[in-house]
C-alpha cells in the first residue's frame, strides 16, 4: 500500500497557483454523497481547493452520463462522470465535450450479478436465460458489447426491463437469473439486504470479461480548461492530495462523509469505498502508472469499442478525450 501511495501521489504543494485564484467552481457528482466521494468533500474541508485559488461548490448527481449533459449545458464547471459519455459526445459535439483530466475509476463498475449455486456458472451460461437491466443504465447499453467480448450471443439473452432499486431483490427472488448492475451501488445494496455478496452471490466483472474501458473521473469544461488551465492543474492537484489522505487514513474520508450528509450509515459508506479502491482504482495498471492516469493504446481501443457500439460518425483521438497535463508530478 505505502509502495503504490509513493508511486500514486507526490506531496503537492499548498501554494496557490498565480492564475487560479479565487477562481469559482461548480463541481456535480455522479450521484448521491457515498464513500466514494469522501475526497472530493475532504479536499474542499481541508482548504486544498481554497489553497490553490479555487471556490468549490460540490453538488449531488443524476448519474455518471448525466455529468457530460451537466457540464456541456454550461451550469457545471467540472464534476465526476463516465469517460464513456465523453467519448459518445466528443463524436458528436467535439467543441462541448468535457475532458477527462483524472482518471479514478481505472476498471468498469459494470458487473453480471447472479445467486452463489445457482444457473449461470459463466457468462455464455447466460443463453436463454432472463437478465434483469434498467433500460438507461451504461451496464445494460454496455451489454452488447461484453457479450462480444466473451464471445457469447447476446441475442440469445432476454433482458427484462427492470427499476435500478429493485435489481437485487428480483434477483434473489428468482424473478430473473442475473442482474446487470453497477458493482458499487449494488455490494452495498446487498450487505442492506442482511447477506453476503462475495459469499452468495457470483460476479462477473466486464473488465474481467474482456470488455477493456475506463469509466468515472474527473472532468472539466472546454472553457474552464481554455480559460483558466491552472485552475484545471490546482482542482486536480487539490483532489489527488486528498485521495492520498482518504487512502492513508480511510476513517477520515468517512467522517467528512457523515459530517456533510448525516444520514448516511458510516460503515456501510466504509465498505462501499474499499470496494471501489480494491475493484475499480486499484489496478496492475494504476500500480505502475499512478492514479489518474490512462494507458492511451488501453484508451484508443475503449474508444473503438463505444464507436461500434453507439454507432458514432467518427472515433475521437484519446487527447481529445483525456488530457494528462494537468496531472501532479510523480515521485
């Protein structure tokens, strides 16, 4: 752990970069404040954003994807979404798509849930039989393309279309025999369910499945990245340094997390956080390169597969989706 903390995060500098000051942000989440999010509202707490200049606002989500539509209407400035939508919109609306610029999910969230012992022992297993799915989710859109890469038929599936809250529970009540679910959400919704999801259920991660993309970090406007770079540079300095600080010392990314929403349940939020360290930020790739950054064959390859997938007039170039100038040096 110390080994990957060197490699991942440098001691950034508190001094506040010229350009940036006093510089307002509005920052959207992907969702509603979880674990996940501790460094972002730690970074805001211990006056790493104040120290680079910055005024952050930090505001609750309507979903990864739902971030690139936030920021490209002009009423966010940078938030924490879905590379895949940026490359969905940067072959659409190349001049309005946000940039990534720090990359925290290395690995896809998505996942094929299914019950411990029950039909589905891999995923061709799934031919012909009923695969629950919110029809708007990135999980079920993403479907097609997993299929592909574990060289199944996807139309040999039935997907039924089914509520994001009651995934889970359809499934344990065999109204379907797997779920496709966003790993993160749905671990927690089990252990809220009084079961073990490493012991009874079964996962099927797409990354693992062959389906090699990049999903959430942090991304910035086309205008907050040509007007005001270095405040680009000090927010994602400012979160790298707290994500350094919730790593180090878990107990206190959760803390801030019940400080701004007391309803939530401090250890289920803990639990929810190292599963997204151990499956989605923690990676071989993330050890040798450090957080935040991407590998660009890894990305070029992820862009082709969202082309084919949406059906996109073009297939972007990784720079117009990813920027690595802004990240923190390394040590």
């Amino acid at each position: 752990m110390k080994k990957l903390l060197t490699a991942a995060f440098a001691v950034i500098s508190m001094t506040a970069s010229a350009g940036a000051a006093d510089i307002p942000i509005k920052f959207t989440l992907d969702w509603k404040i979880q674990g996940v999010h501790s460094w972002f509202y730690l970074a805001k707490e211990k006056g790493y954003f104040a120290a680079e200049g910055l005024d952050v606002t930090i505001d609750q989500g309507e979903g990864s994807a739902a971030t690139v539509t936030r920021i490209m209407s002009g009423a966010y400035d940078a938030g924490f979404g879905d590379m895949n939508a940026i490359i969905q919109n940067a072959a659409t609306n190349p001049d309005e798509a946000p940039v990534m610029v720090y990359q925290i999910y290395n690995q896809p969230p998505f996942a094929v849930l299914t019950k411990a012992g029950g039909k589905v022992e891999s995923l061709s297993g799934l031919e012909g039989l009923k695969v629950g799915g919110p029809a708007g989710s990135a999980s079920t859109k993403l479907f097609p393309a997993l299929a592909e890469a574990a060289g199944f038929d996807a139309a040999k599936v039935e997907i039924i279309n089914v509520a994001p809250n009651l995934q889970e529970q359809m499934l344990i009540q065999d109204q379907v025999d797997a779920s496709l679910v966003f790993n993160v959400t749905s671990y927690l919704n089990i252990l809220g369910q009084n079961m073990d999801p490493d012991e009874d259920f079964k996962w099927f991660p797409y990354g693992e499945a062959g389906l090699d993309i990049y999903s959430n970090g942090v991304m910035v406007s086309p205008k907050l990245l040509n007007d005001h770079p270095d405040a680009v540079k000090g927010l994602v300095s400012a979160i790298a340094k707290a994500m350094a600080d919730v790593i180090a010392n878990p107990a206190e990314g959760i803390d801030i997390i019940v400080k701004t929403e007391p309803l939530s349940n401090g250890a289920l939020e803990m639990k929810r956080m190292e599963f997204a360290l151990n499956n989605l930020i923690y990676s071989d790739e993330t050890k040798a390169n450090g957080i935040g950054t991407v590998d660009p064959e890894r990305l070029t390859r992820s862009i082709a597969v969202i082309q084919k997938l949406y059906d996109l007039p073009n297939a972007p170039e990784a720079s117009a989706v990813f920027n690595d100038g802004f990240l923190p040096a390394t040590q």
